[in-house]
C-alpha cells in the first residue's frame, strides 16, 4: 500500500485525492477506473486507482467512516465547483 501512514478519514481528503486523480495530477498513465475495497488480511479498506488490466497503480487506506459514507462519491466521481 502506498504511503503508510497517509490514512484518508475524512470525506473532504476523499474528494482532493479523487480530484488529482480525475484531473491527471497524479503521474500515473493507463488509469481506468476508482474502487474501494477491503484488505483480505487484515480487514483494513482502501481505496485504488485501476488501470486497463485491473492492476493497482496506487492505493490509500481509508478509515471505516469515508470507506461507509465515500462509496457514491467513488461510483460517481466528483465535480470542481465552477
């Protein structure tokens, strides 16, 4: 998982990494897809970005409450208030 201890617990923190992520800030190519998931070893959640092949480019842990209450904003996205 990258970056340890940068563990996303707020919805806010949520919305800025899938902003950097849609807008291309991110140096990563090939990205297709947003999920949230849960780690099969230890139960933590994380969310991950995707590329064609369903390979993880770069993964966050998330804490339970945004992993509960983030799950529309990951399916739909966000959009920049104009």
């Amino acid at each position: 998982m990258n970056n340890e201890q940068a563990v996303i617990d707020n919805l806010e923190d949520l919305k800025k990494f899938l902003l950097s992520v849609e807008s291309g800030a991110l140096p990563l190519e090939g990205v297709s897809g947003v999920g949230m998931a849960t780690n099969n070893a230890d139960g933590r959640h994380f969310v991950a970005v995707f590329d064609e092949q369903q390979k993880v480019l770069l993964a966050r842990w998330i804490s339970k409450e945004v992993f509960e209450t983030g799950k529309d904003m990951v399916r739909h996205g966000v959009s920049r208030k104009h």
